[in-house]
C-alpha cells in the first residue's frame, strides 16, 4: 500500500432544522456519486472555521454561522480518493442566516449533470438515515454519535 505523506483536512457543517432534518449535499466528483455533509477542503493559510464558511458560500451562495465544534476525526482514516493522504475532518454544528434562501431538491442527486462541479441539498429525516445512505466512513461515524444525542 501506498506511504502516508500528507495530510486531507476536510471541514463540514451540521445544519440540523426545526423538524431533526438533516442537511445532505449530493454531489458528483472524480467521476462518483456520492452524498456527505456540506463542506468540504481546508486551504493552505485557512483557518477550519473560515473554511467551513467558504465552502457553503462557494456551494450555497449563502452565508452561515458556525454555533459549535462537534467532532474530530479521532482514528485513522486514509483519503479515499488520494492514497498518500490521511483524512482529517472536523465537524461544526452551524445554521444559515437565511435558510429560506437555500436551494433545496426533493431528490438525490438532483444536480445539472453539466455544471463544473454538481452538488444539490437535500433535507432528510435524522431519525431515518443510516450510516449506509453516506458516502464516507467519518461522515457514517458521526451521524451514529448525532443519533445516540437525539
């Protein structure tokens, strides 16, 4: 197997409404469907909390705010899509400023197959996810400690 030479920060946001919904992006990248959190990778000179921001505002267009830290990747993982890189994620619980703003879908995967970067947002039911409907092993990790605080 490859040798680890860098690190992957990856940074994602818990938006979590009024009804114990939970924000999913659908998006399309190096050629795979996959669903996460929103968020997504830290940049050199860029703090975690700045990144977070970033990203919604470059997938949203919408401004957030950031209420608290929620969880860290505390074992190994390696980069699924690099395999000289160790993943690092960090989770913030956050909300829009202007939630009636966001562009949702009623469906996965409801992007434009032809934009430079698809991704769509989707609410779904906490309660009804399983760690199997996520795309990445720290994403189902986290949605298992979001369910046993529920």
């Amino acid at each position: 197997m490859t040798e680890i030479t860098k690190f992957n920060i990856r940074v994602y946001g818990l938006f979590i409404n009024e009804k114990k919904e939970i924000l999913l992006a659908d998006e399309l990248r190096f050629g795979r469907q996959m669903t996460k959190f929103p968020g997504g990778g830290l940049h050199f000179g860029e703090g975690v909390i700045d990144c977070l921001k970033r990203e919604l505002r470059e997938e949203t267009g919408l401004e957030i705010e950031v209420i608290k830290h929620f969880y860290t990747t505390d074992f190994f993982q390696r980069a699924l899509f690099f395999e000289d890189q160790q993943l690092l994620s960090v989770y913030y619980h956050a909300r829009f400023r202007d939630p009636e703003k966001l562009i949702l879908s009623n469906k996965a995967f409801a992007y434009a197959i032809n934009s430079d970067e698809p991704v769509s947002f989707r609410y779904a039911a906490l309660n009804d996810l399983a760690p199997d409907d996520l795309s990445f092993p720290i994403d189902r990790h986290v949605l298992e400690i979001l369910k046993k605080e529920q």
